[in-house]
C-alpha cells in the first residue's frame, strides 16, 4: 500500500425530512448566501421553496444564482463570482446535483481572488481559501458533495477540466434520498453509471499489486450501485433504493477508494470530458460510451484485474483470465443496455470522422492531469474501440 | 435505510516514515503536551525516541504519562487527569494501541471538568469539549485512531464501560504500519478479531431489511482482516499485510459500518467487557470467546443474514439457510483456531459456575447501553454458548 492522507471534514446529513436542517447549518458560517442553483426542477418539487423557507428562517439574506446548466460553464461561474463579491455574501449555498455544486465551489474559490478562476482549473494558480459551502443534494452521481474536486467547462476554449484543493470540501452536505424522486430513469442510471465509473477509474489503473482493502470496498460499490439502480428504475420512488443508490455514489469518490493507491489515473473521465465538452452530452452518458471501448483496450494490458473484477462483481468463475476479463466487460455492457445508457459513440450521433478532434481535446487534459502516456494516438484507438 | 449524520474529521496520515509528522501535526494544537503511552514497547522499538525528538523539535514541552495497561484502568486515567491540570498542557498526545488511546480520550474529557470523569461513562455528565487529541498508532485493532468512542475499566467497581461523543475524535491520527512490526502474533490476531467484532456487532444486529451498501462494505472488511492477519502471521513484518490489516481496522469503526442501519446494538462487547473487566484477558481474546457462542444464539433467530454472511464471505453455497447460518459461523471458528485465539471460557481458565458472576456484570452495561432485552438469564444463556 502507498503512503496517504485521508482527511474528509464533510459532515453528512443523510435521510428522510432533512432538508430544512439547512438553514440552521448555513448560519454557522454566516448570515448573507449565495444560492447556486440549476433550471426550473427545483421549483418543481418543492425543493426551492424548503430550502429558501430555512435559509431566511435561520436569518440568512439569499442573493440568488440561478440558472447553473449541465456540464457547468465558466461564465456562469464568472456571474457567480461577481455576484458573490458585489453582495460581500459569507458563504455558498448549492441546491442540486454535481454541476450545481461544482460551480458552487468554483464560484466559493474565486469569490476570493482577483484574477480569473479558471487560471486554477490550468494550474496557473492554487487555491488558498474558499467560501464555506453547504449543499442540498438533488442528484446520486457526481460525489462532489463529499469531496474536494470540481469540473467546469470553459466554452471559449472548449475545455471541460477539473481538479481537487482541500478547501473545496463542502461544510455541510445534507443528502435526502426524497430530493431525488423526480429524477427521470435516464439521468438516474447516467448518475449510477457516473458513481460505477469514478471506483473503476481507481481499480482499474491502479498499479499496486495487491490492494484487498480497497478492492473489496469499491467492488461492493460497483454492486450496490448496479443493484440499487436496478431497484430506482423499478419505481422512481422507492426510498430505499434511492437512498442506497445516493449512499454508494457519495462513497464512490469521497477518497477512500484511491487511499493507498499512489498514483492512479481517470482515463475514462479524460476522454468523456472531451465528449461533453465538444458535444454537450450528458457526463453519465458519455461515461457509459468511454467506458466499455477503454476496459476493452486496458483488459489487453491488465487483464487479471479484468478478471477479478468479473468474478467478483458478476460472479464469472469459468474461463481463463482473458475470457473473464472480457465476459466481465461484456456483463457490464450489457447492464448499460438494460438501464438505457447509449454504448457507442454513434447512440449519441457523434460522427466517427470527429475522433481525431475529440482525442487532440482530451490530450490537453491529459496533460493538465499528468497523464502523459495518453497519446493522442492512444486516445483514439480507445475511441474507435467505442463505436 | 435510517437517517443518519456522518461526520468523521479525524485526519488520518498513512505510511512508511510518517511518525515524525507528530511534531508538526500537535504544534498546530498547543506548546505543552501529555505524552500518553504503555509499558516499554515503544521504547524498545523506537517509536518513543522518534516521537519525543519529533515533539521538541516542533518546540513541544512533553510531559509524559506512561503505564497505560491493556483494559486501561480508571485510577491511571485519573493519575493523567491529574497531570493535564497541574501542567496547563494545550493538548495531548496518545502513542499506542486502543488502551492507550481511549485513556488519552479519557484525559482529554477530564482534564477540562472538575468532577469525576468516570461520570460521563455512567451517563450522569455528558461531554462538552475536550483537550485536542493527536495519536500515533501502534496496534492495528480498536479504530479508536479515527473514531469518537472510548472504554475504560472502573477496577473498584469492575465495571468495563465505554461511549462516544463528537468531542472525542483525534485531530490526526498516524498510521504507520512498521510500528505495528514487533506486535507478537496472539496479538496480532487478536487485533483482526477484534476488529472483525466491530463490524459483526452492526451487521447482525442490523434490522433493516436490505442494506447493500453497508453489507458490502461490512463484508469486505471482515474479508481483508482475515486475509491480511493471515499474511501478517506468515511474516510479522510483511509491510503490505500489516498496512492492510491496520487499514481495514481502522475503516471497520469509523461510522461507516453502522450509517444507516439506525440503532444497532454491541451485545458481543457487552459481554466480553464483562470477562475483560472480571479476568483481565486481552478485549479480542475474549471476543474470540464470545462470539462463537453468540452467534449460534442469534443465528437461531435471525438465520438469513447469517447465511448471507457464509455465503459472501466463506463462499459456502450449498445447503438451506439454517446449514448455511451454521457452516458460516463454523467457518469463522475454524479461522479462529487456526489464528490460534482462544475460543471458549475454559481456554483461558474461566470457570464455569462463575456464568451467573459474569452475567451479572454484563446486565450493568446492558442497561447503560440501552439493551434492555439482554437479561441475565439471556446473558447465561449466551455464555453457555461458549463453554
């Protein structure tokens, strides 16, 4: 096992009739917010209504910023920040999924300094300080609400980048299963396939030869989230599966699954992130073409994780290593097509001819991330391995 | 899946040569500290010496508080209380196993009120600060190292009594898997046992219906204590074995297993606090003796999860429920002898007619923890159990 830190201050408030418990844990941290918020959903189902009712009952004067879209833009984050630093507010407030939040901790991050934010997301500058944040979760997916890493998209640029800062962890992340009954089937399985994604990235590239703690912790959050799922798209409102589901993708990315790794890498989380920055698609769906054609090109090269993998999480015992691996890879696949998540590049209409573009957008990033052994050549056989 | 709040900040720094990070790491907290510590181990395997010089180098005053004894007794936690308010120390500094940390836990409670602090443990006072803690691990066992809960023997009263509280996590907790070395191997693997306890407790006691998440994660862990404690008893300083084992101990009680399940109950604590408390044997010792016993109990009672248990963590598939149940907890015996841990009260010499003594006892604790269903006769019952 390599050297760590684990150190995840986030206090968690998870359950049933918890969301106005925000209020009273936002005035610990000031009395005027900005609220980051999405589109119209929130108004929809009440949530808008609780939050706001909480916030003014705690005392807290609200400055809104709504209108946050999937994969997050750089220059809403930049209204934010004006916003934030005209109104002098003391703390962030984001009310909804992974984009929300991350756009909230772009905005809790450059409401503190002069220059432009993005100059973080390029490593021209480090984060120092931030705005307190709190959260109400209204999507299972992205595990931002317990951690400490934002992607945001530049549009000029075309760039969608992320990365981690220790001061990005939310205070408070109040996570009510009930908040997300109205999620369609589509993006809740994109949110189950996100969370999946973000513990193979850690199995997979993992190069420690034998790492049992981990293992067994992410396989069992594979499991659950596929299981948990399954259950969601059953009845949208089955509160336990919900909960399940929101539970396993929180704990998917909140550090324990990479403590002790080393180094590892987000190869998938590379490539898709040229998809949705090129294409606007949808992170879970983009993740769910990646990842097949990536596991296809990896399990050439590591193929006894493959294998593991297969008969630990789709219980595969006959066949030799190589036949696990790629029957392991294949019962995956075939999850994906039963929850409905498109499984090639041409499911979202993204014309084959783009790979080249696609990969020379995703080396960028691959070089921000120091992952220099993804070649733009590399890339796009893995992308010809997902049409 | 019940509400919950999870709030863990201990950090937790792992690894090789990371013991000397004390300095730094207690000079956030204050210039004086009580030094807390055992018998002579950590100064023949030159933990001591690394952290004293790492200590003044940060320019820390130590004061030294060695003696701690396994199942670590009320009068020296007064000894130390006693010591922290003469010395006006800002903080303290626990360097050992669970018995050491959870008398430092009890100092850093006590030192700051002027009753008794035995009070807290019987419910009569409850915590309201406490003296920053930092630790430097040497036992893979208690997760005492990353979580809020203490246990200390009151020997005039012979009652072994413990609780948690909010106020009572480490600030930072050094986990470096080469002071665990020299831990002989009756030790060894009564830390696995012990840990492999923690975990049980939740998951048997568990009432929920369906919790996959928790499970997962819960079986895991009894998974990677087992295999690593049997790699560690190949090789006492195989460094990967030890890092794995003191991991999974740590992660089994860190508020994870038990997030979600709502009340759970610690009966196999319970009565083991009861011999510990009586014979002064080793806490996994003991646990090793009454787990057996109670698992046959419960496993009549509630078969299903014994039978989830046996097949996911022992692969026994064959057979009905109650065959399932009972080869499950045969597996988990059998790995006991083999880890050589005593598995019934004659083992360590425990007479049989002193049962209704023991029970007795337990009932004190039964009802500070709010077990009310564990009667005496319950209690002899169980204990019949393991004979």
């Amino acid at each position: 096992m390599k050297n760590f830190v684990f150190h995840n201050p986030t206090k968690i408030i998870f359950g049933k009739d918890t969301i106005t418990s925000i209020g009273s844990e936002t005035a610990a941290y000031g009395k005027k917010a900005l609220m980051v918020y999405g589109r119209e959903s929130i108004k929809k189902n009440n949530i808008y209504d609780q939050v706001t009712e909480a916030l003014r009952e705690a005392g807290i004067t609200i400055i809104e910023h709504g209108g946050v879209q999937s994969n997050p833009v750089l220059s809403h984050v930049h209204q934010g920040i004006k916003l934030a630093k005209e109104n002098r507010v003391d703390t962030i407030v984001a009310v909804g999924g992974g984009s929300v939040l991350d756009s909230a901790k772009a905005i809790s991050a450059g409401a503190l300094v002069d220059h432009d934010v993005w100059k973080f997301f390029i490593g021209k500058k480090s984060i120092k300080d931030a705005l307190p944040l709190t959260c109400v979760l209204t999507l299972a997916a992205s595990g931002s609400e317990m951690n400490s890493g934002m992607v945001v998209t530049n549009e000029e640029t075309e760039q969608k980048f992320g990365f981690a800062n220790r001061h990005l962890y939310p205070k408070v992340s109040i996570l009510d299963p009930c908040a997300t009954f109205t999620v369609p089937p589509h993006y809740t399985a994109y949110g189950a396939v996100d969370a999946i994604a973000h513990v193979l990235e850690y199995y997979f590239t993992n190069r420690e030869p034998y790492t049992p703690v981990q293992d067994h912790f992410m396989e069992g959050i594979v499991i659950s989230c596929m299981d948990s799922c399954d259950r969601v798209l059953q009845n949208l409102e089955d509160y336990d599966a919900r909960a399940d589901l929101m539970w396993a993708a929180t704990l998917a990315l909140n550090g324990l699954s990479g403590a002790g790794l080393g180094k590892t890498g987000f190869p998938m989380h590379m490539i898709e992130h040229s998809l949705s920055a090129l294409y606007n698609i949808a992170h879970g769906a983009g993740l769910s073409i990646v990842m097949p054609g990536w596991m296809i090109y990896q399990a050439q090269r590591t193929p006894e994780k493959f294998a593991q993998f297969a008969e630990r999480v789709f219980n595969i015992t006959s066949g030799d290593i190589e036949e696990k691996a790629a029957e392991g890879i294949q019962a995956l696949l075939s999850w994906f097509v039963k929850i409905k998540t498109p499984t090639n590049l041409t499911a979202l209409h993204i014309p084959i001819q783009d790979i080249p573009k696609i990969a020379e957008n995703a080396v960028a990033l691959a070089k921000i991330w120091n992952m220099k052994d993804y070649t733009a050549e590399k890339i796009e056989e893995i992308l010809k391995l997902c049409v």
